[in-house]
C-alpha cells in the first residue's frame, strides 16, 4: 500500500523529552518502519521546524520524512499550530500531485484537520483517499484533568469531535480511548484499536545497566510536565524516607538535555524546590534528556520505574520499562490499565495518591524476589503482545477495512469540517 502519514508537530526524526516530543513521535517513527518493513511504502508529512532542514529525508527502503513549509519554520508550542494546518494541506495534496496515496493516517487532532482537507483536494479516484486518525491524545480528557491549564486552541472543542466523527476509522490506542471516542459520538462499527509497541530490539533485559550506588532507584521517565505526576514520585520518595527508607533515589529522566535548560525549566525547578521543602532534594537525580540508545541502560539501572500521570493517552514508557524486566508501579488510567497487569507485570495505585504509591514502592523494596517475577513477566507481555511488528499488522487491518470502505461514505465527508473556518 501507498500510506501517507501526518504527524503535524511531532517528527519522527526529533529528539524526545521536550515539552512536545514524546510517545506521538516515537509511535509514528516506529509504525512508519515496521509498515515500510511489511513491502509498504510509507511518507510522513510534518512541519519545517528549521530552515535547515531537507525538504525530503530518505529513511530507509520504503520510507520517507517530507518537510511541508506551514507557518514560521522554527520550533513552536504545538497549540499554536492550528492556523497553520491549511498551508500544512496544501502542501501534502501538492506533493501527492496526481498520485494520491491509498490511505492517509493522521496522528493527533489538528493533523486530522490537515489531512480531512487534503483528502478533499484529490478527486482522482472519484472520491477521497481514506482518512484514518490516531489521536494519541483527547481534548476532553485533558480539559477535564487540567481545566483552566489547558492551553489547547478552543477550536479543539468542536473540531476534534468532528475530526473523529468524519474520519474513514479511527484507530484508537487502548480500551479505556474507545469509550472516550464513543462519547464524542463517533460510531463503535468505525473504531479499531491498536495500541503503541516498544521497540524490542533496542528495550530488552539482556544489555548493560548504567552505574549506581547502593540506593534502591526509582526512576520516573518523560516529558517535564506537570501532568506527568513527577512531584507524586517526589512526594512518594518523601513517605518513604520517613518511613525510615533512607537507602531510596529518585531519578527523573526528560526535560532540557543540559543544564542550563533545567535552570530555565519551571517544572524542572518546581519539582527541585518541591524536593528540597520535603527533605529529599539529596536524592533527586534530575538527569534532564536522555538519548533513545542511552534509555534502555537507565531503565535497566532502576529498581523500579514509577508512571503516575493524572491521565495518559497510552504511555510508551511502562512498556519499554517492562521490556527491559522492571518492575512498573502506574497510575490505574487510559493505557496503563491495559499495559500493566496489577500484581503480574507491576502495581496500580489510584492517580494522584502519593501515599498508595509509596506503599506500593515499598512493597517491591521489601520483595526484591516479587519485583524480579514482575520484571520478568513484564518482559514476557512486552515481548508477546507489544512488537511494532504486531502493531504494524493491526494498523493494516484498519487500514484494510477503511479503503474497503465505500465511496458513498467517503463523499459524506466532501465539505469542509462542520462547515467552519478554522
Ligand atoms: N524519552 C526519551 N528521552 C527522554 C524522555 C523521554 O527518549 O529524555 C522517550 C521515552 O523513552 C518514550 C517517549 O519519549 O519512548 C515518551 O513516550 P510516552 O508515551 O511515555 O509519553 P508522551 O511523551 O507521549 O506523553
């Protein structure tokens, strides 16, 4: 198949741990691959972020990355990136010319935006290319979890769910999504679900781990911000100690890569100040970004890695922690209800429970043979259920069933998304 995929803010070539490049980055990278890797061929459309870069970088056989010029080529906050989606269409529809692809997969809303519209540009077969969309992410979840904090465009009210309500199939990533899809009121009979995977060949339990002391350590890894839950790993750390843990660390992995970047980082310096009020800022290691080859080392490192978000999408990195045979202790939301199985493969405690977590720690602290048979059957899940490659063969599927898809029900969505401007 000819898949084209767009990925407006999130290159699958950028560096991770930044305020916007994480999981949607390294899932689009990874599923580009592995469908290049199937005898597909694949081309990713995201934004110029820098005037340097080519307009077109070969991937390897079968896929390729296209810089579409669409607003100031510099780094932006992805919310403000929506008026820039029409340029965004333009330029995908001039580069497919007169040879649409076979499917269009958009990852997150505003590129469903584009790609709805691009889709409207090409009548070569008489209809649109299927449009299918991975949204990673939920503007209602997020605006019922940070509230006035979110900083999403208020368009994303009206047009995610018309994103979702008009795309050929959405693909959603876990179970918990499809509930949340169907309440935006798009149609179960046009949800498929594939999750995320992990990168196997890199996240294994088999390499080295970096140095550490003596200290049991908790790692937390991820973009710095606040929803992340890091400060409930802090204050985790803090029951811990005075529960006479002393012999406990906590390493915080993402954010700025040096640290003069950590020093202009206000969740990097609320967390550190956090640390301090309770006592614990000796055992805070805020190591900043971590290359991808370096993560599987880090992990390895850790006793114990902790994923407390309030909410998350999906969450790659319980996954990479469970294949490299750690322990996780998660937050019970979104993904990690179905990537971690409570007292198999990790512990669940309630989000934002500081003290459930540190139970939960302790447990493992005090059961070092428990966390070992943890680890290990983490890894046994990652390994059967969580490859690229098995995520790749279920994208197919999807993408099979959208371009079976008929031509009437393509034409329904001809006009323009709910009839608004941008
Ligand atoms: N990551 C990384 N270096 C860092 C921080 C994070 O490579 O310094 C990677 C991490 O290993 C994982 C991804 O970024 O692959 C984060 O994905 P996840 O789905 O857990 O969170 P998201 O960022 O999508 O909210």
């Amino acid at each position: 198949m000819k898949i084209s995929m767009v990925s407006e803010h999130a290159s699958p070539l950028a560096a991770l741990g930044g305020v916007d490049a994480g999981g949607q980055n390294v899932h689009v990278a990874a599923l580009s691959v592995a469908l290049a890797r199937r005898g597909h061929s694949v081309r990713v459309y995201t934004r110029r972020d820098d005037p340097g870069l080519p307009a077109v970088v070969p991937v390897r056989d079968g896929l390729e990355v296209v810089h579409v010029e669409a607003g100031p080529p510099r780094a932006l906050p992805k919310d403000v990136l929506l008026p820039y989606m029409h340029e965004l269409a333009e330029g995908i529809s001039a580069d497919w010319g007169a040879a649409p692809p076979d499917v269009v997969h958009a990852h997150f809303w505003m590129s469903g935006v584009a790609a709805l519209e691009a889709a409207r540009h090409v009548e070569a077969p008489g209809y649109p290319v299927p449009v299918l969309q991975t949204f990673h992410a939920l503007g209602t979840v997020k605006k019922r979890h940070q509230g006035a904090e979110d900083t999403s465009p208020p368009q994303r009210t009206w047009l995610e769910p018309s994103v979702g309500r008009t795309a050929d199939r959405v693909i959603a990533t876990c179970s918990d999504e499809v509930f949340e899809l169907k309440a935006m009121g798009v149609p179960g009979g046009r949800i498929s679900v594939a999750p995320c995977g992990v990168d196997l060949e890199l996240f294994g339990s088999g390499g080295p781990a970096e140095r550490k002391g003596q200290r049991f350590r908790i790692a937390v890894v991820g973009r710095l911000v606040p929803r992340k839950g890091v400060d409930l790993a802090v204050q985790a750390l803090a029951l811990l100690a005075e529960s006479g843990h002393d012999d406990v660390e906590l390493l915080i992995v993402g954010g700025a890569s040096d640290s003069a970047g950590l020093a202009s980082d206000p969740e990097a310096q609320r967390l550190l100040a956090l640390a301090r009020i309770l006592g614990v800022v000796d055992r805070v290691l805020l190591r900043g970004q971590v290359p991808r080859e370096q993560m599987p080392a880090v992990l390895r490192s850790a006793d114990a890695v902790v994923c407390a978000p309030w909410y998350e999408p999906f969450g790659i990195v319980p996954l990479e922690a469970m294949a490299c045979s750690v322990p996780v202790v998660a937050s019970a939301v979104g993904g990690l209800i179905d990537t971690v199985v409570h007292g198999k493969t990790g512990l669940h405690v309630p989000p934002r429970d500081p003290q459930a977590l540190a139970a939960a720690l302790a447990e493992l602290l005090h059961n070092p043979g428990y966390a070992r048979r943890l680890g290990a059957a983490g890894r046994q899940r990652a390994r059967a259920r969580y490859s690229w490659d098995r995520v790749a063969a279920d994208t197919e599927k999807a993408y099979q069933v959208a371009v079976g898809g008929t031509a009437a029900a393509r034409r329904n969505r001809l006009q323009p998304l709910g009839g608004k401007a941008l």
